[in-house]
C-alpha cells in the first residue's frame, strides 16, 4: 500500500510539472506574439512617425518668411516696405543656465533680464528669443557662441510716410499680419509664398555646413497705388487746418481722375479730446474740441451720412435727360410745399419766385428741386440713383465700406418724393456722391473708382490692372447742360463762390445737412454736414473733388467746405500741369 501510495505521489507530481510547462509554455507564445505585434506596429504601421521621431533628434525643419512686397504710390514712391532683419531663436533644450544666458543677451537685445529668463525656461526645442532684431544686433548675439541660441532670416514692415496713408495702406500686427486697407485686401499677393530650411543638429547646437535650403522663400509681388504721395500730403494739411478751425469732429477729401476714375488723393481726419503724453502721433491741426489727426478708418467708403443739397444732381439728371425741363424752364417756386401732410421750405424764408431751372439749383432751392421731381415721378427718380451708384459697394474691398441707404423703392413713404431729391432720408458714402459727380465731368459717364493701379514682380515689372466697366448715364448734350448749370453755384451769386479757383471755371454743388439723431426720429439741434462737391476745368474737366466736414461751427458747405475745395483743386491743378482753358 505504500508503495501505491509513493506511485500516486510521483505521478501527481509529474502532472504538475506538465501542466507548469504547458502555462510558461502558454506565456512565453504570448509574450512573443504581443512581442511580434509590436514590431510590426513599429516597422510597419507607426514606421513613418518613429522615423520623424527619430529625425527630429538630429535635424529640424524651419519655415523661412518670405519678404512681403512693397506698396508705391504712382510715382513710385514708397509708401510701405519690408526691411530684412533677424529673429533670435534658442534651442531650450540646450540651455542650461537660462539666468546666465539672459545676462548676455539683454544688454545686446535690449530686453530685460527677467524677460529673457522666462522664455529661455520654457521647455522646447524652439522658441523666439526676440523678433526683429537688427543684423548688428544679431551678429553681437552669434559671437558669444552660446550652445543652442541662433539667429532666423525675418522682416519688420515700415511705412515711410508715417500715418500719411494709413487708412489705405492699411495697419499689421507686430507679428506681421495685416489688419486693414491694401495690406489686407491684397495680402495673398503681397504675402509671397514661405521656404523652409533643414538644420542638422548636434548636442551643441546645429553642426558645421548642417542647414540646408529646402524650399526657398518667394518674395511677395509689389502694388502700385494711383495715390499721389504729395497730393496726398497737400489734402490732408488742407483739410486738417480747415477741420482744426471750424472745429469740426471729422474731415473726409477725395481727389479722382476724372476719366479713369483713379484716386489720386483720399484723406481722413478726426478730432480727439486729447492725445496720450506718450504718443508717437503728430497732431496735424488744433480746435477748441482737441487735436486733429489722422484717422486709420477709411472714412470715404464707411462714413454714411444724410448728403443735402448734393443729391439735387439726380433730380435734374433725371429731368433734362427725359426732356421733362431745360436749363432755361421757368419754375413757379412758392414758399412752401405741403406732401402728404410734411411741410417742406427753403433754407431762407421768401414769397412766391419764377426761377429758371438753371436758378434753381445756382441757389439750390429745395422748393423748386421738390417740383422738378414731381415731374419725373419717383420711379424714374430711383432708376436715376441707381444708375449714379448710390446703394452700390465700389468694390475697392475695405473692410466696413458701405453701400449706402437707399430704401427699395417699394417703401418710399408718401414724403419721400419731397424728402429723396433734396437728400434726405438717404444715406451715401462720400466716394458715392464723387463718383455721381464725376459721372457729369466725364460726360455723362460713370467710371468705377480705383486705388490700385498695378503689380510688380520681383524684376519691377509693372502690370496695369483693368477697372470695373463703365456705363453711360445721361445723354451727352444733356451732360453739357448741366455742367453749365453747376457752373452757376460757384458764381457770386450762386451758394459756393468760395470754392472758386482763380483762372478757373469750376462746377459744382453744396450740400447742407441736418445730422440725424442717433436717439431716434429727428435731427441733431445745430448740427449739420458741410459738402462740397466739383470739378475743374469746367470746360474739359481733368480732376474732380469732394470735401465733407463733420459738425463745424458754421454749417453752410459753400463756406466751410467749399474753401477747402479751392485750395486742393488749385494744388492739383498746378501738380498735373492742367492749364487753364485759353491758356497759350
């Protein structure tokens, strides 16, 4: 019996020996299938990421800026561009005294210790040291041979002129994107195009010979505006000094070519109460309401306001050109008009007059231009407005610009055939009511307005960009009519005599407008608009112009625009060699 008992022992003994072996057996196949799966998953799934890893521990890509192209003004000068500079970049990896480091650099990079402290013990293999930095400054850096602290080709953007075309050029970021204006509208072409570089590195820092040019950078391709740099100095000192010395809120003037509808000049100035004691801005003027400067809004396309006596032009577009009137008609012009229940008058009080139509808009009689319209009706009154451009964007891209207020004509009030001719309860755009007006200057047709004129490619090739179509408006001999009848508002009897330019006969119209409330219906108690509005010579016009004043002191356009007018077209006038008609 004992000895069956010592067999039955042994033989469990031996099954547990079995069934050990079968478990290690069991895991180790386990072991070397999941062994065998994870190199599969590395050599053959994850192989392209651990490559990338693995790359990274001895060479990095960096992007290289392209150099954004610069901006001209017509003549070629320029009014923004890109200066080459250099960034410091450090390998934080390598750094391993940060304080140490910051001590060497700050003197050299001008930034403080503590600063430099902070970015140097971020734990990254790339981050920016400082941005900017002048080729001088960067080699003064390069020279202290510090382990994983290296310079970056780079740019910084600089508009010569300072804030003198800000609103068109447009602003950028410190980091070299743009804000507004051409840089923005235009900023895939000025832009370029990125490179990237590979540096090849070592545990001090990238190795001798070790960058390697992938794709070089392709610089961006450079603008030509129509802007005229020293027409545009000429109208903002003029406007400026007029807007400081109405004390005027703001101050918009353009000046256009009258045939290709280009933008020679577009300036806008604002008042502040008071500028910061560390301020890097040059006030251009002074008022009682604070300091006059540049404003980086483009106010020409995204100011809307309520025009006035400006907006007559439509009416009597409209009326010579369906043969409703001639300049010659006699208008019975009573005191007052009563429509659908408004009362509308004259801004002086008078009895009933017989004025001819050419009278009527010489002295902008709101009376007779209410009548004149009543003849047309108000359907062939809105076709006219449109056909002007009003409640039209001009496409020249800003941000913000607006196409006006103009409400369809299916919800014209029963007033508005009285309020609509004389330009209210209707808002436009400053560069609206210049494009309507150079429409008459340039025969009766409409060119859309332009401030880019061209490209250029990195060899200063130019190509001419092509313009929006034109479309004709009125008739020409229509045309001629009304440029004679404009030619009565700037006579001394007409209501801007101010706008007048001596040796030149000028055409144009005023514009006196109530502001608006922004509480609500109604106007601002003794706040108006100011515009003026022409071109010159009158008998083969070559420019024409608008000035709009914001809230002066004294309301009438034809005496605080119009002398502004005067100035800037006499300018012009002279700067493009345009002689006065006769002249030998």
């Amino acid at each position: 019996m004992v000895n069956g008992f010592q067999e039955f022992v042994s033989s469990g003994k031996k099954g547990s020996k079995i069934r050990r072996l079968r478990a290690f057996k069991l895991i180790l196949s386990a072991c070397i299938l999941a062994l065998a799966g994870r190199i599969f998953y590395v050599q053959a799934i994850s192989a392209s990421a651990y490559a990338a890893y693995g790359n990274s521990e001895i060479y990095r890509i960096i992007s290289l800026p392209a150099l954004r192209g610069d901006i001209y003004d017509r003549n070629g000068h320029v009014l923004a561009m890109s200066l080459p500079n250099k960034d410091i970049v450090s390998d934080n990896l390598l750094i391993t005294s940060p304080r140490a480091v910051a001590l060497k650099l700050s003197p050299i990079l001008g930034i403080p210790v503590a600063s430099i402290v902070s970015t140097l013990s971020v734990r990254s293999g790339f981050v920016y040291v400082a941005k900017n930095v002048s080729d001088a400054a960067a080699t003064k850096v390069l020279a202290l041979g510090i382990s994983g602290i290296t310079e970056q080709d780079s740019s910084s953007r600089v508009d010569p002129d300072g804030t003198l075309t800000e609103s068109i050029v447009g602003l950028m970021t410190s980091a070299g994107s743009p804000i507004s204006g051409v840089e923005s509208i235009w900023n895939a072409m000025l832009s370029g195009q990125s490179g990237s570089e590979q540096e090849d590195q070592s545990p001090g820092g990238v190795l001798p010979g070790g960058i390697h040019i992938i794709k070089p950078p392709i610089q961006g391709k450079g603008l030509v505006l129509s802007i005229d740099q020293s027409l545009q100095f000429q109208v903002e000192q003029d406007l400026a000094k007029q807007v400081g010395a109405t004390n005027s809120l703001n101050g918009t003037a353009i000046v256009m070519d009258t045939h290709t509808g280009q933008i020679l000049a577009m300036a806008s100035v604002v008042t502040v109460p008071t500028l910061p004691t560390n301020s890097q801005i040059t006030p251009l003027a002074k008022s009682s309401k604070g300091e006059v400067i540049d404003s980086t809004n483009p106010m020409a396309v995204t100011f809307t306001f309520e025009p006035g006596s400006v907006m007559k032009i439509a009416t009597f577009s409209a009326a010579l050109n369906e043969g409703v009137i001639t300049p010659s008609t006699l208008i019975n012009v009573p005191s007052h008009l009563l429509i659908d229940g408004s009362i509308f008058h004259d801004a002086e009080a008078h009895g009933n007059e017989i004025l001819t139509a050419s009278q009527v808009l010489a002295q902008s009689s709101n009376i007779g231009t209410i009548e004149t319209a009543q003849k047309i009706g108000t359907p062939k009154l809105y076709n006219y407005l449109l056909k002007f451009g009003f409640d039209q964007s001009t496409h020249l891209g800003f941000a913000g610009e607006s196409g006006g207020l103009l409400k369809p004509l299916n919800l014209w009030s029963g007033t508005a055939i009285g309020s609509m001719p004389i330009g209210q309860d209707i808002g436009v755009t400053p560069l609206q009511v210049l494009d309507a007006y150079n429409t008459i200057a340039n025969g009766g047709i409409f060119v859309p307005p332009s401030v880019v004129a061209g490209t250029v490619d990195g060899n200063g090739n130019v190509t001419a960009l092509s313009t929006g179509g034109s479309h004709r408006v009125i008739k020409s001999h229509v045309d001629s009519q009304l440029i004679g009848m404009l030619k009565g508002v700037v006579s001394s009897n007409g209501t801007a005599p101010l706008a007048a330019v001596p040796n030149y006969t000028v055409a144009g119209k005023t514009g006196t407008a109530q502001i608006p409330s922004p509480q609500g219906p109604g106007y601002l108690p003794g706040k108006y608009m100011a515009t003026f509005v022409g071109f010159a010579p009158a008998q083969n016009p070559a420019l024409s112009a608008i000035v709009v004043l914001d809230s002066p002191d004294g309301y009438y356009g034809g005496s605080e625009a119009g002398p502004v007018f005067s100035q800037i077209m006499q300018y012009a006038l002279h700067l493009y060699h345009i002689a006065p008609p006769g002249a030998p």
